[in-house]
C-alpha cells in the first residue's frame, strides 16, 4: 500500500510540475529568439522585417507569407514547416535550403533548439499564444 501511494503521489508531482517545465523551455526559447529579432518578428502585430513573420510557422507552406519578398530557393523548397523540419534548418539553414536569403550560420545546441521551438510553435498565425 506504502508504495502505491508513493507511486501515485510521484505521478501526481509530475503532472503539476509538467506545465512549469514548459514554462521555462518557452522562457528559455524567449531568450534564444532575441538572436532572431533583428530580422523576424513574432506575436501580435509583428510585422515582416528583412525576414518574414514567424506566427504560425508550424503547418506553414515555406515562402508563402503575404508581403514578403522570398528567394525563388525558400518559395520552391516544398518544405512544409513543422518541429523535425525547423530544427534540422535551424542548425544550418543554407544547407537545408541552398540559395535562402537568410544569412545566419545556425544554432547548434539541441537544448536551445528545443526550447527555440517551444518558444517559437505557440503562436498561431494570428500572433495570438494558443492556450
């Protein structure tokens, strides 16, 4: 019995305690996003800059934000963006799509990654957090 409560009480801690650890990737990928800023922008109101908003990057059809001048490389990528693409292209992402206008030599750390994308993967396309 002594066990069993011991095992559900360990449960219990990790349900409650899962939504701060969240909560730190994504403060975590808030830190890491400032290395973005002086080309995108994210969240209500964001604007295209030399780079093109990120709400809604997840699902998005690469080269297809209205507004935004894309090289023919980004627009004919056939890339559709989700977690496993952006973090393969955030490491390198001249490789991944030789010929992007996109001049930044990559994040190499997967921890930043990961909590990059977590920061990154909450905004829906309209800038607004989803809950």
């Amino acid at each position: 019995m002594t066990k069993l409560t011991f095992g559900a009480l360990t449960i219990l801690t990790l349900i409650a305690t899962a939504p701060a650890a969240m909560a730190q990737d994504v403060a975590a990928g808030k830190t890491s996003f400032n290395k973005c800023l002086a080309c995108h922008a994210i969240g209500e109101g964001a604007k295209n800059k030399v780079g093109p908003v990120l709400n809604g990057l997840n699902g998005r059809k690469s080269g297809t934000v209205e507004g935004y001048s894309y090289s023919d490389a980004n627009k004919n990528s056939g890339i559709t963006w989700d977690e496993a693409v952006f973090k393969e292209y955030i490491k390198d992402p001249k490789a991944k799509i030789p010929g992007t206008k996109m001049a930044f030599a990559g994040i190499k750390n997967e921890t930043e990654i990961n909590n990059l994308w977590a920061f990154i993967s909450q905004y829906d396309k309209d800038g607004k957090t989803k809950q």
